[in-house]
C-alpha cells in the first residue's frame, strides 16, 4: 500500500476518533441534555451516548442531524480543533503603523476587524476607497474625518459610512483608542441589530 494511502487513513481515523469528545464538549456548550438532543434529532439515548464515549463509530446518517441540530458545518463537526481547546488563533499584523487583528478567518462579503490605534496617530491621511465601514470604539476616543465633518466618539458609540467619501481615523487625544470594524467591499451594510431587535 502506499505511503500517502496509509497516512491519509490514520489522518481519516484519527479525526472519527476525535468526533466523539467533539460531540460532547458541543452538547455541553449549549446546555443541552441528551433527552432534548434525542429529541432533536430523532437519534436515540443511547446511540448519542455511545457516539460521546466513542463505543459507536460517526456516520454521515448520524452526524447530518447532529451538525444541524448544533447548527455547525460537517467538516466543522469532523475535523474540529482539538475539544477542550476553542481558542481561534488569531494573527495580529501591522498595517500603517496600526495592530490590526483579522477576526473573520475566512474570506466573505464583510470582514471583521479589532484595530489597535496607536496614540500617535493624530494627523488625518483621508483617502477613498470602494465599501462600507461599520466602527465601534472598544475603548479611548477616536477622531473621525468623513468628508467635511470632523468627529469624536467614545468608548461604545459607533459609525457607519460609504468608504467612497474620503475618510481617516485615528486617536482623537494622543492616547492609544481599540476599535472593531465590519468592512463590505462591494458597498455591503453591516446588518447589525439594535432596539427592539436584539444584541448582534
């Protein structure tokens, strides 16, 4: 047999080996008993218990309804991180003399982003660009430059804007500002529930 062909079973069997504890730690995590499971996916007590403890082997018949039921993609459900351990690791880098850390891993039609802005960062460099912008300041005060207007926002207040109008940010004080930002590069609204509809 080849090599490849025998690396790529233990690789294969080493993840339905790991599906088990997956399926657990998931139950756990949204506070579930293995009667509502039972319930909401039509898989009895004790098939779901065996699954757990790794006694029955994962079929696709079995673990369609779980990914459902958890609400989680298959090859999530499969080929998950190691269980006990959901940290993302998330990979900080430089842009414009800011720390910007990517919290979509992923490429789509919004991006997400926790920037860190520096205090020295006070003298406006505006510029356009296709997109839509969403911010919140996390925490100190930044300074805003949309177009014509000249803005200060404080921990918790937000803004959105057509990134077509020249635009820069900064720290509206000299002293260091944390911002989230939800980025659309086709000109997508952030979506973000407020009022009446919920938290996000």
């Amino acid at each position: 047999m080849h090599t490849g062909l025998v690396e790529g079973s233990a690789s294969i069997e080493s993840a339905l080996d790991a599906v088990g504890a997956r399926l657990k730690w998931l139950r756990s995590q949204r506070g579930m008993t293995l009667t509502e499971l039972s319930e909401a996916t039509g898989i009895s007590k004790s098939t779901l218990s065996r699954l757990e403890t790794g006694q029955r082997r994962p079929s696709l018949e079995l673990l369609l309804p779980l990914a459902q039921a958890y609400r989680v993609p298959l090859d999530e459900l499969v080929g998950a991180p190691a269980v006990g351990d959901p940290r993302v690791r998330l990979k900080p880098r430089r842009v414009r003399g800011r720390i910007v850390i990517p919290l979509t891993p992923n490429p789509g039609s919004v991006q997400a982003w926790k920037i860190l802005i520096p205090g020295s960062q006070v003298h406006p460099e505006p510029r356009a660009h296709e997109g839509y912008e969403w911010l919140y300041v996390l925490s100190g005060r930044m300074r805003l430059i949309l177009g014509t207007h000249d803005l200060s926002l404080a921990a918790g207040e937000v803004a959105e804007f057509d990134t077509h109008v020249p635009h820069w940010f900064g720290s509206a004080d000299g002293s260091p500002a944390e911002v989230l930002s939800l980025f659309g590069r086709q000109g997508e609204r952030a979506h973000v529930r407020t009022g009446a509809e919920g938290r996000p």
